[in-house]
C-alpha cells in the first residue's frame, strides 16, 4: 500500500509541477549535496539563495512533506524558490522513506543532515545563528520530531539521537501530520512507521504519539497554518490546542473555504503563488522577524 500511496503522489507532484515555469535565473542554486556520502537519493539536499545575497542573511530549513512514504526535496522546489526571492538562504531536506525505513531513521537522517549543516557551515555560506525551521505535512511532523529532540536532553536519550548544536529561533508548520497511527485514508503507515525493533525501545511511546513529546521538551515559537478544505485539518487544530495547554507560544492561521480556490492540504506549498499562499509567506515572514530580532513592533505577539 505504501508503494501504491507513493506512486499516486509522486504521479500527482510530477503533473504539478510540469506546468509550473517560474524561472530561476534569479538565484543561485546549489544540488544534490549530499549529507552522507552512501549514494542514497534520501540523503541529498539543495540550497537557495538570491544571487549577490550578503553571507549573513537568515537561513530556512525545509523538509518536505510525502505522507513519510513519498517524494523528496524537489517536490517543495517552487516554495522554497519563493523563500530565497524573499531574502533566505534556503536548504531543502530530503530522508528516506517508509517502507524502505522506518520513521526512527527518517528522524536519524534529518538530525544527521542538520549536523552536517552545523559541521559545515562556512562551507555554504550559512548564518546558522539567525535560523528557522519549516516543515509541511510530514515534513512538519519530522520538523516536530527536530525541534524536541533538540530542546531536551531526556528525548535524545531515549530516542539515541546527538543534538545538531542548531538553535532555531522559531518555525512554521503547514498542515502538520501528527497522528502516525491513522484511521483514514493513511491507515496503512499504521504498520509501517515502527516495526519489531522499536518493540520496548523508549523512544517508540513518542512514534505512536508524538503530542506526548510536548511534556518532555521546550520548543521555539511556532506559526500553525491549516484550512477548512485541508484533509487533514484536524491534525493542526489538535496540535494547537495541544500547544495552549502547555503554554508553548504558537499562532495558528486557519484559512476558511476558499471562494475561487480550493485550499487543499498544503496549498501554499504546491501553489506558491495564490494570493492564499502569498499571506502564507508575509505571516512566516512577519513571525520569523519577531523572533530573529527581537523585536515586535507593529507585529502582534504569538497567540493561541
């Protein structure tokens, strides 16, 4: 089922993206750098950048999202092409995928990623200090995943899991997918995402139910973004009220039903440049900002 599950996605995202020209001749691009050097196409990740950019404007990491079983950093390109025209240098993830792996070593593979950003940062160019991190779908889940790990000693214990040394300010989640033991249509990532070597591990507690993670660990700002016509919404919503009980600062921009478009599951991942999307960019911008300096005048302050 989860090979299945990919073909359609990826059929969907190839489509998607053939009609979509923006140009690049704007930035400067740098692919397939890989971050272990095995050959493995999960282990690769791009940068973007304006051209002529100063060394030290801020930095965005992206994972995609793929329902953990699809795709890889390509399929966010357009989005993040977007980020970079906005002043970010921007390095986009890619992970193994279940069921080739399971989701433990998805979050092995993006912790290993980040320290190798960490470890070369002068190589690229990367103000890692002024630094945010952004994830939709199951690239938000594994962006969960991240920032717990690193905001506490217990969870990377129990998970076996080295810290980056990364310190993100703050992060944005589009349409997380927080349940991992589903009952709609990706039920089948029920039996996929852990197996028998997770069995009695102290880590799995927190596959099964990654909201548990919340007692365990601080996590940075964070800007929640869902709509009325998102598969999904559900997981969003609930990770916010999550979030207010634990009194983690967050704000949450849930899009009502779109009049001339549908607002699908990660809209303004796949279609950067809908009006809907373009106030996608100007709040994470806007949040980003706060955090990064400091300062938030004449921007309200992070609310449930």
């Amino acid at each position: 089922m989860a090979l299945l599950g990919r073909f359609l996605f990826e059929t969907h995202d190839a489509m998607r993206l053939r009609k979509q020209h923006y140009g690049t001749s704007d930035l400067e691009i740098l692919s397939d750098i890989p971050y272990m050097d095995d050959g493995d196409a999960g282990h690769l990740f791009d940068i973007y950048r304006p051209k002529g950019a100063a060394a030290d404007i801020p930095v965005i990491v992206n994972i995609h999202g793929g329902g953990l079983f699809a795709s890889y950093k390509t399929v966010n390109a357009w989005f993040n092409h977007e980020w970079a025209r906005m002043g970010y240098a921007v390095v986009s993830l890619s992970y193994r995928r279940i069921p080739d792996t399971t989701l433990i070593h998805q979050i092995a593979d993006v912790m290993t990623a980040l320290r190798f950003l960490q470890d070369n940062k002068g190589r690229y160019g990367l103000n890692l200090d002024t630094c945010c991190l952004t994830g939709d779908s199951a690239g938000a889940l594994l962006a969960l995943f991240v920032l717990s790990l690193e905001g506490s000693e217990v969870l990377r214990t129990s998970f076996g899991i080295a810290s980056s040394g990364i310190r993100f300010k703050t992060a944005g989640f589009i349409s997380i997918m927080l349940d991992t033991t589903r009952r709609d249509l990706m039920f089948f990532i029920r039996n996929v995402v852990s197996d028998k070597a997770d069995e009695g591990k102290p880590y799995q507690k927190y596959l099964l139910d990654p909201v548990s993670m919340l007692k365990e660990t601080t996590l940075p700002p964070l800007y929640l973004v869902t709509s009325a016509q998102d598969i999904i919404r559900k997981d969003t919503l609930k990770f916010a009220r999550a979030l207010a009980e634990a009194n983690a600062p967050h704000k949450l921009l849930d899009f009502p039903k779109g009049h001339r478009k549908r607002l699908v599951h990660v809209f303004s991942v796949q279609y950067p440049l809908w009006p809907e999307s373009r106030i996608v960019y100007q709040e994470f911008d806007n949040y980003f900002k706060i955090y990064f300096s400091g300062i938030q005048t004449g921007i309200h302050p992070p609310l449930a």
